[in-house]
C-alpha cells in the first residue's frame, strides 16, 4: 500500500511539474508576443518617421505580360508617390528592429517617366491609355481604393543573414488580406552615416484577391508582380550635449 501511495505522489509531483513547465512557456510566449505587439503599437502613433533621404528613395512595382499574345501588351511600372514610415532601426541590435510602412493607395501612379525608368522598362502607352490605366487600377475591378485606401506592411522580426544582408519577416495587408511576407534586404553604408537599404521580391496579385487582368483571354496580366523598393535613411541629427 506504501509503494503504491509513493508511486501515485511520485506521478502528482511529476505532473505537477510539468504543468508548472508548461504554463512558464506560456507566459513567456505571451509576454513575448505581447512586448511585440506593444513595439509595433507604438509605431503606429510613433510621431517621427525614420530619417529618410526622400529624394534618393523609391518604391515601385513592375507587372509582367501572359497569355498567347502577351508580345502585344506592355509591361506596367506602378510607383508609390506618397509612402510612411515608422520605425527603429539599429545595426547593433536587430532584434529590436521594427518598421511600419503605409502606401496610401491613390498615390499610386502608373507608366508615369519616372516609374518607367526606375523599373528599367522604355516607353510606354500614350497619355490616355495611362489614364484608362490609372483608373482601371484604383477602381473596383483591381485595388478598389475607396474600400481599401492604404496598403499596409508591418515588420514582426529582423534576421541577419550576411554582414551586408538581412530579411525582414513580417505582413503585407493589400486589398483588405494579409498575408506573410519575408523581405531580402541588401544594406551598403554611404556617406556621413547613411545606410542604403534595397529588397527586390515578388508578390502574386491572386493572394491578395486581385484578379490579374485580362484582354479577351490572350494577352494577360502576370500573376506575379515584382517589387523593387530602395530606402535611403539619414544620420539623426546629435542631440544637444550636456
């Protein structure tokens, strides 16, 4: 009776333990996940973006053609006029590294000079096709910019991968859906303490819930977009000494 009473406290005190264990992970899980939705919350009411170089910065996206007769249609550069930013960004600690960055979607522009020749692409289709474009994109048929003015992505984590690489891991919402997103990022040191970040991804319009365009079945809009986005980000200026 004694052995079998020792051996029943001997599993409750194992049980216990485990128990024990297994809640501490949880909290810890939980504190961890609270104290990044907490960096990231303060992002969103940060007051002071990143310091970027605005001139030397861009984003732009570049669609692609399908289809039987995709060597009729044109390639398309959509670039991002207005964007913000809220972030923290240290090299020595990548671990508490964060960024938010909206687009808000009527800035988009396409085929414009200036998306073209940022996206390497030549001339493009005349004035009134570009504003059939421009239309045609941010109305209901493809982003739907009244129900979805602003394009949204939110960094979770940052992993070093190189002295000079990293990837971003964190959540693109685009037309009302989030979706997963790791972004490489190629970092080179410039002048007077900048740093010049550049990612160049692909996203599908599909998973977003953007049916990619389509001209009597034979000339197609790609699935795939392909998105090429370099940030110049400045030296913050020294604060006052003491």
């Amino acid at each position: 009776m004694y052995r079998e009473w020792g051996s029943y406290t001997t599993i409750m005190i194992r049980f216990i333990a485990v128990s024990a264990f297994l809640a501490l992970v949880c909290v810890m899980q939980s504190a961890g996940s609270a104290a990044a939705e907490q960096k990231l919350g303060a992002l969103d009411v940060a007051k002071d973006d990143l310091p970027i170089d605005r001139n030397r910065s861009h984003m732009v996206a570049i669609t692609d053609k399908a289809g039987v007769l995709r060597f009729l249609g044109h390639r398309h550069a959509i670039m991002a006029t207005e964007w913000s930013t809220r972030g923290v960004y240290d090299p020595s600690r990548l671990q508490d590294a964060a960024i938010v960055l909206r687009i808000p979607v009527p800035s988009l522009r396409i085929d414009s000079e200036r998306a073209r020749a940022l996206a390497g692409l030549g001339s493009g289709p005349g004035t009134d096709t570009v504003k059939q474009l421009q239309d045609k994109m941010l109305g209901p048929q493809v982003l739907d910019a009244e129900r979805y003015p602003t394009i949204v992505f939110r960094s979770r984590s940052v992993e070093a991968t190189g002295d000079d690489s990293l990837v971003i891991h964190g959540e693109l919402t685009l037309h009302g859906r989030a979706q997963r997103l790791d972004v490489p990022v190629r970092r080179q040191r410039l002048e007077a303490g900048a740093v010049r970040l550049s990612a160049d991804f692909t996203i599908r319009q599909s998973d977003y819930g953007i049916e990619p365009e389509s001209i009597a079945g034979v000339v197609n809009m790609a699935d795939a977009i392909r998105v090429r986005v370099v940030i110049v980000t400045t030296a913050r200026p020294a604060g006052p000494t003491r």
